[in-house]
C-alpha cells in the first residue's frame, strides 16, 4: 500500500510578538517546527514523542489540517490537509487528551448520533461500530450520562470509541493515557492493539509515558527542537539514549555496596541500595544473582522516563 | 470554485440543521424548564418597553414620535434582532473556544466552522425575545396611522428579513475581530445589543453625527429607520433619496458578503498562527 503519511521538509514558523515597552513591539521568529520528513505505512503504530515545547503538537495540528504548514509538502491518504480540511475529516479520527471532541453539556449518546449524521456513516455500519464499540469500551452504562459528569476516563473511552465510529484509515492520539489509573490506561492500550490488528488502522500516539510506547508501537519517533532525533524501534532508543533502568533493593539490613556484575550501585539509604543497568538488558539474572547471595527483603524496576532517555541523547549530540 | 462555494454552503446549512436539532431534542426533554426559560427571556426583554412606556408617562413624544409610532421602530428593531440572536447568537463564545483551545474539535469534524460554532448551544428559547418584539410590533399597528400602500405593505418582511440579515452580519464580523482579540465579546455585544437598544428610538433624537454613522458605516438604520420612516410617512434626518427605504436586503446581502470575507480571513490567521 505504501506510504500513507508523507511528510518533506515541513516547516512551522509562529510570530510572536511581545511587548517590550509602551509603544516598542519586537517580533520574535519561534520555528515549532523544522524541516520535519517522515513517512508512515498503512496500518503502523507509531509513537510520536518528544519533550513538552518539541512540536509534537503542532505536527498532529498539520496532520490533521487545524494549522496551516509554513513550509514543506505534507500529504494523508493524498490529501493536502490544509487545503481539503473537510475532505480529511472522514478519513482521520482525532483524540485529544486535554480537550474533548464531544458535546459537553449533552448525554454521550447525543454525540455519537450526530457523528452518525454528521459523517453520513451507512445505518448498518454505525450500529455495528457503536455496539463494538461499546462493548470493547463498557460504555454500556455511561451513553446516557452528560459528558460534562463523565470522570476522565470515561471521557477518554467516550472520545476514543467517537473517533472510531466512521472507521477513520488514521487516528492521531494525544496523550490518551494522560492523568488515567493504571486500570483505565491498560484498558485503553488493550483496545488500541486490538483496533490496530482487527481493522489496520494506522495509529500516531504522542505521549509521554514510555510505557504507552512500549506497549502499542513498533516504531518511535522522537522530536526536539522541531527537528526528528530518532526514528527506529523503542529498543534503538534505549541505546541510542544510552538509557539505564533502576534495580531498587530492600535489603534486610545496611549492608556495604553489594556487587554485581554489569550494574552499579548509584545510591545507598540505610538497607535501601539504587543499582543501575542497562535499558536493553534483563533483570532476572541481576535479580537472582542478588537472591543468592544477599538477604533480599524487597524490589522493584524503575523504567528510564521519557525525558531522561531524550536529555541523555540530546546531550550526546551535542557532545563534541 | 462557485460549485465548491455552494456545496459548502449546502453543507454549513446541513450541518448547522443536525447540531441545532440536537440541542432543541435535548431541551425538549425538559419541557417545563423550557416554558420557564423561554418565559423568562420574554419578560426580561419585555421590562425593556416597560421603560420606554414610562417614559411616556411623563412625556407625549420623543422626537416628534408618539408611543406608538416608538412602539412600532421598537418592534421592528426587537424581531429582526431576536431572530438573528435564536440563528447564530452563540457566535459571541468563539473568542473563549479560541482561547481554551476548544476550536480545534470543531476544525477536525467534516462540517465548516461557522455552522457548527452558530448552532453550538442552539438555544429555542430565545423565542421570548423574538415574540416579545413580534407582539409589541402588532400592537403598534393597530394604532399607528398609516396609509397602507401595496409598497408599504411590502416592505414590513423585506425590513424584518432584511434587519435580521444585517443583524447576522453584525455577529459574524464579530466573530472573526475575536481571532484577532480573544477578549473582544464585550466588544461585539456592543454592536449588537447595543445596535438594537439605539434603533428602538426614533433617528431624530440622536445628533446628526451619530444617525450619519448608522448610516453610511454600520448600516444599521436599513434595519429600520430608514424603511420605517418611509412607512410612517415621515421624513429622515439625512436627505436621501426615496429608493434607500427599499435597500434593506442589498444593504444585507453586501453586509453577510464582508462580515463573510472577515471570518475567511480571520480562520486563516488562527490556522496559520495556532492559538
């Protein structure tokens, strides 16, 4: 099928203008985006992330033709966003974390009904897709309750099964785990794989839990300063950040260092020890060569986060 | 590119149907809330000609006009305001939508913007408005004097279809001045309801600076001054000729085609600037 996404050097320039006196105004270039080329296949998931400010956002903003590019050719299933923004619509289904694209003050139903219209989805196939939907979801129970007394889990099931009902080719997600309890977030990543392989759904998640990542996409993009650090596999990232997951051990009493081999120990408190190793390695033989030969009381794995994996490429680069 | 414009326009016409049927369903469910609100907004409008007909305890006429004469500019600025309020008021929450980032939703949904931000919200019951002008408007004419023509007949639609227009005019260019000032509703509410306050007087207690205004810039008096003197049989303050009575609707047409052009380009700087 080929490339579905195609981004060539797409480029994003805000003005911004700030006060600087009581008449003096200075005008300010922020380039949110810069030279950005990537291509995406029909039904890849992709995780887009990068730390806050990067230009994660407004490249889902061009994708989806809510802002116009100031540079570069930019292309979904051969539609110039920007120019055909309509047209677009009914092949994108759009999930904002932070802001809802239902009908606040109306019941979740309402929303779904007027998508059935709005879309002009075939009756057979809305009924299809909201049953499924709402069975994969449990939205059973919430269609007739106001979005605005949703909690935010249930809101983002409601936006995720709302974004799916006209069987959108593409759906961009931002941050849709973002302030849910583990129960909702794995619910949600469940679902996601599940759409992905059932339908072929090409999915771009933004995010900034690893995690999310870890378990939704097969390739990572990570953005900075509006330019693509990285594209590859979440593994490569790990090396390429040259990240480090933490071993905590609870030891049964203050003990010196203990000593592994391929970990060290960054910290000691008291019976407490921190050990570092690296991101692409296991921790079942560090933690059973620990069993054997010191009294464990208690531990636990520390992923490496988003930020620290980026800093430390970043940092890297620009290393002479 | 006329076939594109038209097929957008039926669709804006269709989307602001479904969104707007929505939200008279959902009110629907709560008759009695409904009745009270609707109730409620007619009194509240109605208090408005309360004080107009005190004042004319006190005095016989303003500006050479009678109570009734008064009573029937009030009606037609009231009606033709009311109407164009219940079809696109909601516009005025576009610089909040703007600033809380909520505009995007509507951007992503296969329906233009205008349509969907005009029936957000579609509230039915600003009908008390509309009929509390309607009703003042028919009691005015059972007591004005007029001398019913075939033209005068006509021209009481043409002036309130006409007005309506203008009207919505008035919001759209509102509209689009908030993507430039998001905090500009306050802004807007002065060209609209302030609008409609200054019409429900007659032109000849305003200076001529001010009637000129209304005029010649922010063709308001096409709402009714000028085609309602013209049925009344009195003169206007500004010497025009006779047909200028009759432009209400080109005087709209014109109007719906800038403020459309000033939301055009105020979409295109939110889309090439982001919020």
């Amino acid at each position: 099928m080929g490339d579905f996404i195609t981004l060539e050097n797409v480029e994003k320039v805000f003005q911004v203008r700030r006060r600087t006196g009581l008449w003096r105004r200075e005008r300010r270039e922020v380039r949110a985006v810069d030279s950005l080329s990537f291509t995406v296949a029909r039904g890849e998931m992709v995780g887009y992330i990068g730390p806050n400010g990067a230009g994660k956002s407004t490249t889902v903003k061009m994708l989806t033709g809510i802002l116009t590019p100031s540079a570069g050719r930019l292309r979904v299933a051969g539609i110039d966003p920007a120019r055909e923004r309509t047209r677009l619509a009914h092949r994108i289904g759009v999930v904002f974390g932070q802001r809802t694209t239902l009908w606040w003050d109306l019941p979740l139903i309402d929303s779904y009904r007027l998508a059935h219209r709005m879309y002009r989805i075939p009756d057979a196939r809305y009924r299809q897709n909201l049953d499924r939907l709402v069975e994969l979801l449990d939205l059973g129970a919430l269609l007739d309750v106001p979005v605005r007394q949703l909690s935010l889990g249930q809101r983002m099931r409601g936006d995720i099964a709302a974004a799916l009902l006209h069987d959108p080719d593409v759906l961009y997600l931002d941050e849709p785990t973002i302030g849910l309890d583990v129960v909702s977030k794995a619910r949600v990543r469940e679902f996601l794989r599940e759409v992905n392989a059932e339908r072929g759904t090409t999915v771009l998640l933004t995010t900034h839990d690893l995690q999310d990542i870890e378990q939704l996409c097969s390739r990572v993009m990570v953005i900075d300063h509006g330019r693509l650090v990285y594209d590859g596999p979440l593994a490569g990232l790990h090396e390429a950040g040259e990240s480090e997951r933490t071993l905590v051990v609870d030891l049964e009493r203050e003990l010196p260092p203990v000593e592994v081999p391929s970990a060290r120990v960054v910290r000691v408190e008291g019976p407490r020890q921190w050990l570092a190793f690296p991101a692409g390695q296991s921790a079942a033989p560090l933690v059973a060569h620990l069993a054997a030969r010191y009294p464990l009381v208690d531990l636990s794995v520390r992923e490496p986060d988003i930020e620290a994996v980026i800093a430390r490429m970043y940092a890297e680069r620009t290393a002479p | 590119m006329a076939e594109g414009r038209d097929r957008r326009i039926i669709e804006g016409v269709r989307a602001y149907g479904l969104i707007a049927g929505m939200w008279v369903r959902s009110t629907m469910a709560y008759r009695a809330s409904f009745a009270m609100t609707t109730f409620g907004n007619f009194a509240a409008t109605f208090l408005d000609f309360v004080a107009i007909m005190l004042m004319f305890s006190r005095v016989d006429a303003l500006g050479g006009y009678p109570l009734p004469e008064v009573a029937f500019l009030y009606g037609l600025s009231a009606t033709s305001f009311g109407l164009a309020d219940l079809l696109i008021g909601s516009m005025e929450r576009l610089g909040r939508r703007v600033r809380d980032g909520t505009l995007d939703t509507l951007l992503v949904r296969p329906a233009p913007v205008l349509a969907q931000l005009a029936a957000d919200r579609f509230a039915l019951r600003r009908l008390g408005r509309v009929t509390q002008g309607a009703l003042v408007l028919g009691w005015s004419l059972t007591r004005v004097d007029i001398d019913w023509t075939v033209d005068r007949l006509l021209l009481m639609p043409v002036m309130v279809a006409g007005g309506c227009g203008i009207f919505c005019a008035v919001f759209v260019a509102g509209a689009a001045f908030q993507f430039l000032a998001q905090d500009a509703s306050e802004v807007q509410n002065a060209f609209t309801y302030g609008g409609t306050t200054l019409l429900q007087y007659p032109p000849t207690v305003f200076a001529k600076e001010l009637v000129r205004g209304v005029t010649f810039v922010l063709p308001l008096a096409f709402v009714n001054w000028l085609p309602a003197t013209y049925v009344l049989g009195r003169p206007y303050p500004l010497d025009l000729p006779r047909w200028t009575a009759f432009a209400s609707p080109l005087v709209a047409v014109a109007c719906c085609a800038l403020a459309g052009l000033a939301w055009r380009a105020g979409l295109r700087s939110y889309r090439s600037t982001g919020s």
